[in-house]
C-alpha cells in the first residue's frame, strides 16, 4: 500500500509545524530475511539517551543502534520520551523508549517503522515487509537535545533541510537568555529588534526592514497588526515570554499561507499546549515556572500551567483542555555605569486557554484564546495594553493523496490607553486619555495534493486567505487615523522531486482595499525662503513673513514658491488593488548531507491606513502637522537568495553532529515609504522615495554537537542603502542592521548530561538608527548559562547576562541596556513519578522521626496529617502606586498624580496549621503565618508634575520612604500527595502595616516657604492571597518547604495626613490614595505532629 508521500522527495512545511512537520520519504532495504532481522533486535548496545522529546531521542536511538529509523511525522509531534541507558537489545531500548506513547514498530533488517499501533496493524506490510507512510527520517539528526526549556539545543533537522531561510528559537534558548526575547530573536542571524527600554512589546527587524507590516507577526499564526505613528516603530507585538514555547522565523517572501501583504518575512510566536505539560501517559497534570532575578530592582515571574486530555467518541486522547496565567514584574535596571534607567518596569498580567478536539485521526479542531495585559510609561504617559488573541483551526485529513486540508480564522483586539504620568522628566496632559484600537480578523484554506508518477513526485499547495484591519480611536489618537484594509488572494505552490532535484514554482495573487474619508484642511499654496544676509542663515516658512521683514530687502532676501503637498481639500477612498507576486526555487542534494538552492522572490506591502490617512497634529507645544497622502503606492520588492544546507553526522565520532546553514541575499525596493516633513517639520507625510534602494548581505548558521558537548555559531553581514525619511522620532521608518554581528555559543552536559553549563559571546559592530541621526557603537558582551534536569519533572536554570557589565547601547535602541544581570528560576511538574527519582538517605530516629522515602506511601502511608507549624526565611518585595493625594491646602506638592515605587527587603515568617490527607491523596488545610522582617525603600527620588502655589505650575522632587512593618495571613491550603512531595496551592486573607512618607523640594532642592513638606500615611491594609509551592518529606514529621505567594490589599482611600511644616506637625484632613500589591518567596522547615 501506498501513503501519503512522494516518491523519492521531500515534504516540508514552513510556519508553526516548523519543529516536527516535515516530511521526508524514508527508503527501506527490501528483502530483509528473517535471521538478519532476529540477529538486529538481539543485538546488545550501550545506549545514552537523556528524556527529551521523542523526536530528538529518535535521532540519537539511530545512531547508537545503527538503524535507519522512519517515523509518523504527526505522531511523534509533542511527544516525550523517558531516558534509556545501559547495555541493551535494539528492540529492548526502543521499547523503553515508546512507553506510554501508544506507538509501535517494526524492524525490517537495518530499518525500523514506527507508528500507531492501528496504522502497522492495518498496514502489514508490502512485498518486502516494509511499511510506508508519511514520514520524517531522523536517522542522524542532532543528538544531546534536552528537554523543552533546557539551556541549549540545536535547531530542529527541519531547519537544515529546508531550502529557504528559516529558523528557530526554542524555549530553552529564550531562558538561556534570561526571558529576554529581544536577546533571544538577536542571537538569529539576519534577525534583529528595535528595543525600547520602556516597551515591553517586540519589534522585529528581518534583513533590515521592519514597521509598518513589512515583517508579518504572528501569534499562534494570529496577525498582530496593531500600528502606532509616533516615536520608534509604528507596531509592536505583545506576548509574554513565558508562555512561549518557540519562534518560528521565515526570512523574504512567503508563498503560501500568511504571506498576503508580507515584503521581508514573518515571526510567529507559538504559545503553550498541553504537550508541553502532560507527558503522554498523562491524563491530567500542572506545571509551575518561577523566575527571579535582576541588577538593580528585582524581576520576578511566576507560569501556572495545566491540562488534561479525556477520550472522545472512542479516540484514546482524543480530547484536551489546557490552560496557563503568567503574572511578571519587571523592575527598572541600572546600566553598565550604575545609573538608573527610569521606566524600564512593567507589570504584566497573561494568561492562554486552549481546546483540541480530535474525535478520529481525520478531523481535527484547536480552539485557543490568549490574553495580555501590561501597565508601562512609554512616550512620556502611563499606558496600560491589552492584546486579546482568539484562534479557530480545523484540519481534515482522510486517507487520500489529494486532500489534506487546514482551515484557520482568527480576531485579534489590541488596545492601548495613555494617562498623564508624574514620573517623567517631562509632564504633559495633551494625551491623557488616548485610546487607540486595531481590531483585526482573517482566515486562510490550504489544501494539499500528491501524487507519483513513476519516479517523480509533485505536491500541491493551495489556497487563499485574505485579513481585514479596523483601526479606531477617541478624539485623541490625533496622528493615527480611523480606516479600514483588507489584503486577501490566492496562491499555489507545487513541489516536483526527481532525483536529487527539487523545482519549487509559486504564484500568488493579492487584492489589497482602503476605505476611509477625510479632509486635509487649509494647505498653503506656497511657501517662503527667507535669507538672513546678516547672520548667513536660510530658513524656509509655510507662514507669509512680516512686513518688517519683506521690506527690509538689505538684510532679507525672500522667495515665493508654490508648495508641491501630497493632497489638498477632501478624500473619500474605497479602492481595491492586485498584485501578482512569483517565486521559484531550485534545489540539489549531490550529497546525502549536502543541500544547494537558488531563489527568485517577488513580495510587496501595501500602504496602511496610517501612512495613508496620516493627519492631525503633533500637539504638547510642537508646532507641527500631519498631512494624509492617498495617492500612496505600496511598496515592491525583487530578490535573489543563493544558500546552502548542511546536515552531517559522524564526522570524527559516531555519536557527533554538524549542522551548517548559510545563505546570500540581495533585495531590491521600489515604492519604498518614507516620512517627508517640510523645512524643520512643520507638516509632515508619508511619501514613496524616488528610484530603487537595495538590500545584501550574508548569514551563517552553525552548530557541532558532540553529546558531551556543544558549540553553536550565527554570523550576518548586512548592507542597505534604504533611503530615510524625515524621521520625527522614527514614524514606523526601520533603522539599519548593524554592519556585523555574531553570537558565539558553547558549553558542556555533565552527570548524565542532566547539568549544562555554556557561555556566550555576543559581538555587534556599530548600527544607524533613524535618519542617520544616531549611531550606536560597536560592543562585546558575554553571558553564562546553566541548567540542570535531575527528571523530566523537575527543571532548574540561571544565567548571567553581561556578564563584564559593559555600560552599551544596544544596536536598533536609543537607552542604555542592562548592566550585569543575574536570572534564575526552576520549573516543575507536578504529575505521576518523582522530582529527583528513588535514592537512599540516612536515618535520623528521635525527634525528627525516621526517614522516609518515595516508596513508603506504597504501602498507604500518610505523610501529609495532622497539626504543624514552621519557619521561613525569604525575600518580599511590594508596589505600589500613590495617588488622588488632596490636602485641603491647595499649595500641596500632590495633586490627582500618580507615583509608583517599590519596597523590598528580607523577612522571616512563623506558621502554624493543621492538614488532613485522603486515600486519594488530596491534601485538604489550613494555616496562619506572621511574617516580620527589613522590607522596606530608604529613599527614591522622582520627579512629580504638581498645582501649587496659588496655581502656578511647579517641578518639584519628591523623596519617598516606605516600610512594611509585619504582614499576616489566614489561608487555605489544597495539595495532593507525590510520596515525599506535596505540590499545593494556597488562599486566603491578608493584613499588611505599611507606612509611607513623602518629602518634596523645587528642581533646585530647596523647599517651598509655607507648604508642607512631608506628608506621611499609616495604615492597616486589607486584601486577598493565592500563591503556591511545594514541600518535600525529610523525615516524618521535618519537611522542607518552598512557596511564592502574591497579596493584593486592593486601593486604600483615606481622610488623615499628618504634615509637617516650617518645624511644626500636625494633622489636617484630606484624600489620598494607595494601591498596593505585595509577593512573598520563603524557603523553610516545617515540624508534623
């Protein structure tokens, strides 16, 4: 029987599936006899293979076996597998390793089959006992890969054997670089970000384009087409890094799905399944990431995530629902030089929630929402973005070569809301209030076709897709405009394999629309050159100059000119456009490990409703104004890609790997958009440059795996003569690459290869920002990161990032990076079999009781009973945000604004509590803490935008001091029972004392006669608990206790200053406000009763 394959060719699919799916036709040895077969599984090896992904331990399975192993591509995907070492049979080790995974295979000589158990039984075999299928060979791929969020592993095969330019990022390699996705997507090469220290959003560059759309960006295959005109990008992406289980790159033209409307490429974001938790025995199970770190304010994050999968309709597994929140805080940091990089924090609140339904292995439905929400002050205002993120995916795939169909939709809300901010150097209110809003929704149909005609293969991609942009906003989104496009079409993509040939031809068919009406006002006519004889200066005016001036003609002389803007008087546009966009590839493989490729590529972009319908005014006291330019062409681009793959195992060791993957690009642009602005930006627009501006440069990925260890290269060389625009502070325009920049990666797998331990170099020569009005300068930084996995349950990572504190500005960025900063944090989940495995400890006796072990409760013992009490040592850190602060005296420094600060220290904590434990295993309590300790804030001062002094408008400081004077709480606790581990979970009510004093003085610190200086606020605070943790058995009645915990107490109002002035104290009545957040992490012992 004939699969779904073709013949002698290769399947791959670019976009999410990008880690499993491809796949690549496997040839087995005919004819195997039976005594081959039966001396192969008798045969005794030493197998090594760390628990990992069953896909990656498949690879390292060939290796050491000898054996060509070909796989179901689908059925392996998210699949892990335990660890298999020692001296054993072929049949023996992969036996261990399937366990659990409800596949089977067969051996036929030196190639083995592995599949659903229903798939091998209704495929017996052919002719010569083989079985065919749609498959990947993972014969020879990279070995020592670890499990997800290890330190580091090598990309996926997929990667190397793929002709185009795509990469990935995994988790590991984000945690590896401290959750820093801009670090992370950095270390890719052709691949860089504009940061912001003040945006926690993501802004990807992809061979020096970015903004406006040109690199598509995706979350789960969602578009994130939320755009901003102001200063830096016109667009961010907004995700949580800790929900992220990969990134998923595509440099240049996309031919198939998503590629409507992209001009450099796409980032896709992939988010948390159930396969990331529950392993594949598992019906239900919870994880718990936590992170801490930081240089100068702590960070901290904390990741619950949980599934469970239920049989549907007879299909074991069939179903699954899984879902995670995320809460982070992110404090400012201190640069290389110590100083303060102020607004760098943010609060993030996400969370995911995702069903799969599958009732037979021919339909298939994924249903997911992700959400997000982040507090920042950015553009001199608080902002507070939500991005809602909804997706609807359907696939059908029957047992026939010419269907294999995926159905998607999507909506997408981002929402940005702007407040007036105290915090800043610089107050202003022209904004507060802003909200602005892009509502996006899009689906795309791809079906897929095979067929063999006798040595050849050809494989169809076809569909269509089309998304639509609703961008709103009040009446103070001012320079970003109300409109809506849509960008829709149909492609094709055929495969045909002969040989060692593959011909890849593409056409795509792009209708783009743009409805929106308007007016651009009173446009001058002419504008003024006016020549300062005197003082040898040439300025040019929209204003008619002065009489004093046009008659003055010894020191003047002035020219009238007609002034050429874009548009003038009314439009009202609801236009539809197309575009054909090729792309054909040729690919050879004149070696087994060897793969060549040539690309041809045509892409293009259309303009957005902001460059569009660009309009209004810059407003807080900067004279300029924006004009809309509807005759606006999008943008086209030409490019040729010449690359090359290598995938190589076995070079100086059987168990080595090499990976390389290069590539040359040349991209040419017409239409490219700019900003123009006139004379020194007094009215602005966007415009297409004149002539073509080119693109070039060079990429190389490497890595050598050798098990033991590993060392990993990416190198770019980029060149750009793009033209830029006026600028204003960026308006979406993207800034230059960096001329070099290469990231150097290399370490070692110790104890089993459970520990790595890696450094990393990161080396960037100077970048241009906008305009050419900045350039940063070239840097070395260096990092150290770790790992250890004692299970596939338990995960324990640190780093250093900048590491030799170099004070930099990173390229693509106008703020100083962090200096030296430490991260670490531990995953674990919780489901069957223990964190660390079975290992003997000595006994204690006496008090303490004796020791106990992960076996004891085999025989129904219960650790987890009656009355207990404990203490604790930890760190608390609180926030909070003061504001609404109104004495009666009006000439007070506070009024109506906002002042977020922090307050940090160590503590102790005494509990007392009681639990009962269920056959089940349930653990059902109750416990009360007291906690005390030196958490507190000596003095920080900000800035503050104040009313006072008889309405005068005043800078001032303010110095604030803050202290926790003791915490309590009352909680219910809810475990169950692993052995000697207790995962539980904790809420319940809170009671904090804080108090808070605030002393002000003028910019030139000297205090204000006859107002008061410090206004002071203590208080019992009420609120609520959750958090979590977990608890190990030492003995029978010591155990060792780690939990976070999180209090909010809620915003306190109140009616009571004591305020003193001029040496005198006293009390006066008046408002205030304090929101108030606090988290807890403690480690400590408990004694059992």
């Amino acid at each position: 029987m004939v699969g779904k394959n073709c013949h002698g060719g290769a399947r791959r699919r670019l976009g999410a599936a990008l880690l499993l799916s491809t796949a690549l036709v496997s040839v087995l040895p005919a004819g195997p006899v039976l005594a081959q077969q039966a001396a192969t599984a008798q045969e005794q090896r030493n197998f090594d293979i760390p628990a990992q992904q069953l896909s990656t331990a498949l690879v390292l399975y060939g290796r050491q076996a000898g054996l060509q192993v070909s796989v179901d591509a689908a059925a392996v995907r998210g699949v892990a597998a335990p660890e298999v070492r020692g001296r054993l049979t072929s049949g023996a080790a992969l036996e261990r390793l399937l366990e659990g995974s409800g596949l089977a295979y067969r051996l036929n000589g030196r190639a083995v089959v592995i599949a659903g158990r229903g798939t091998l039984a209704a495929n017996p075999t052919d002719g010569a006992g083989a079985v065919v299928l749609e498959t990947i060979d993972v014969t020879g791929g990279t070995g020592g890969a670890g499990l997800r969020g290890s330190a580091w592993q090598p990309s996926p095969d997929e990667i190397y054997e793929t002709p185009a330019s795509v990469a990935n990022i995994d988790a590991g390699t984000i945690t590896s670089h401290g959750h820093n996705l801009n670090n992370a997507v950095r270390s890719v090469a052709g691949v860089y970000s504009w940061e912001n220290a003040a945006q926690p959003g993501m802004a990807v560059n992809i061979r020096g384009l970015e903004g406006m759309g040109r690199v598509t960006s995706t979350i789960d295959g969602v578009r994130q087409n939320y755009r901003f005109t102001g200063h830096g990008p016109a667009g961010y992406t907004y995700v949580e890094p800790s929900l992220i289980s990969g990134v998923d790159i595509t440099k240049g033209a996309i031919a198939t799905a998503g590629g409507a409307g992209t001009l450099a490429g796409a980032v896709n974001y992939r988010t948390l399944t159930v396969d990331d938790v529950l392993l594949p025995h598992e019906k239900a199970a919870a994880q718990i990431t936590a992170t801490f770190g930081g240089n100068k304010n702590d960070d901290m994050s904390i990741t619950k995530a949980g599934g469970v999968r239920f049989d549907l309709a007879g299909n074991e597994n069939g179903g699954s629902v899984f879902g995670a929140v995320n809460l982070t805080s992110v404090g400012n940091y201190e640069d290389g030089d110590g100083t303060l990089v102020n607004n760098s924090w943010r609060d993030v609140k996400s969370g995911l929630l995702k069903v799969s339904l599958s009732p037979n292995d021919e339909h298939r439905l994924d249903l997911g929402g992700v959400f997000y929400t982040t507090d920042f002050v950015a553009n001199f205002y608080g902002q507070t973005v939500t991005n809602k993120t909804f997706t609807a995916k359907y696939a059908y795939t029957p047992d026939s070569n010419l269907i294999d169909l995926r159905v998607n939709g999507y909506l997408n809300r981002t929402q940005s809301e702007w407040k007036a901010n105290p915090g800043s150097s610089i107050v202003v209110t022209t904004y507060d209030g802003r909200v602005m809003t892009t509502d996006s929704l899009g689906f795309d149909v791809t079906n897929t076709s095979r067929w063999d005609f006798d040595g050849y293969g050809l494989k169809l991609d076809y569909g269509v897709e089309y998304y639509r942009d609703d961008f709103s906003g009040n009446s103070k989104a001012d320079a970003n405009p109300d409109g809506v496009s849509g960008v829709g079409g149909g492609f094709v993509q055929g495969t045909l394999s002969a040989g060692m040939f593959e011909f890849i031809p593409a056409l795509r068919y792009d209708i783009y629309t743009m409805d929106s009406s308007g007016t651009t006002g009173n446009v001058p006519e002419n504008y003024w050159t006016i020549q300062d004889h005197l003082t040898g200066s040439t300025r040019d005016t929209l204003t008619r100059p002065s009489n004093a001036i046009l008659n003055n003609t010894t020191r003047y002389t002035v020219t009238e000119t007609p002034f050429d803007a874009p548009w003038r008087g009314d439009f009202d546009i609801d236009e539809a456009k197309f575009k054909l966009s090729p792309k054909v590839t040729l690919a050879a493989k004149p070696l087994e490990w060897l793969q060549v490729y040539g690309t041809y590529e045509e892409s293009f972009r259309a303009p957005t409703v902001n460059e569009m319908f660009f309009g209004g005014s810059h407003g807080s006291g900067v004279n300029a104004s924006f004009l809309p330019n509807p005759a606006l062409r999008p943008e086209e681009a030409k490019g040729w890609e010449f690359g090359a793959n290598i995938l190589r195992n076995g070079i100086f060791t059987p168990d080595d790997a090499l990976r390389l993957k290069t590539a040359w690009y040349q991209k040419d642009i017409k239409n490219f958009i700019i900003s123009h602005c006139f004379g020194s930006g007094s009215m602005c627009w966007f415009e297409n440059a004149p002539g073509t501006s080119r693109l070039r440069g060079v990429e190389v990925d490497a890595s050598y795996d050798i098990g033991w260890g590993f060392a990993g290269l990416t190198y770019a060389r980029n060149r750009s003569d793009l033209e830029f625009g006026y600028g204003i502070g960026g308006m979406g325009e993207p800034s230059r690459l960096p001329d070099d920049y290469m990231t150097l990666t290399a370490g070692v797998r110790l104890l089993d290869r459970k520990l790595t331990l890696g450094a990393r170099m990161n080396d960037v020569a100077k970048g241009t920002l906008v305009q050419d009005s900045w350039e940063t300068s070239a840097y070395t930084t260096y990092d150290l990161f770790m790992n250890y996995q004692p299970s596939d349950r338990l995960n324990l990572f640190a780093n250093v990032t900048n590491l030799t504190n170099v004070n930099y500005m990173p390229a693509m960025s106008q703020d100083a990076a962090p200096g030296r900063r430490i991260f670490g944090g531990a995953t674990v989940k919780l489901g069957e079999g223990p964190l660390f495995g079975q290992f003997e400890r000595p006994v204690l006796g006496g008090v303490f009781g004796n020791t106990v072990h992960d076996y004891d409760t085999a025989n129904g013992r219960k650790l987890w009973n009656g009355p207990h009490v404990g203490i604790a040592a930890g760190y608390s850190w609180a926030e909070a945000n003061t504001d609404r602060i109104v004495p009666p005296d009006t000439r007070s420094p506070l009024v109506g604004f906002i002042i977020p600060f922090d307050t940090r220290g160590y503590s102790g904590k005494l509990s007392a509590g009681y639990d009962h434990q269920f056959d089940s295993g349930l653990v059902l309590g109750a416990d009360a803490g007291f906690s005390f300790g030196d958490v507190s804030l000596g003095q920080t001062t900000v800035w503050t935008g104040v009313l006072c002094c008889g309405g005068v408008d005043r800078r001032r400081y303010a110095d604030i001091s803050s202290r926790l004077e003791w915490s309590s709480a009352l909680r219910g606790r809810a475990g169950y029972s692993m052995g000697t581990y207790l995962p539980f979970l904790t809420a319940g009510v809170t009671w904090a004392s804080y108090s808070h004093s605030f002393e002000f003085s003028d910019a030139s610190a000297v205090t204000v006669p006859g107002v008061p200086n410090i206004e002071h606020d203590g208080t019992t605070y009420v609120g609520w608990t959750i958090g979590a943790g977990l608890e190990k058995a030492i003995t029978e009645k010591l155990s060792l206790r780690g939990e976070y915990s999180y209090s909010d107490y809620g915003k306190k109002s109140g009616y009571a200053f004591r305020q003193t002035s001029n040496g005198s104290t006293y009390d006066v009545d008046g408002e205030y406000g304090i929101d108030l957040r606090q988290h807890d992490f403690k480690v400590g012992l408990s004694y059992r009763f």
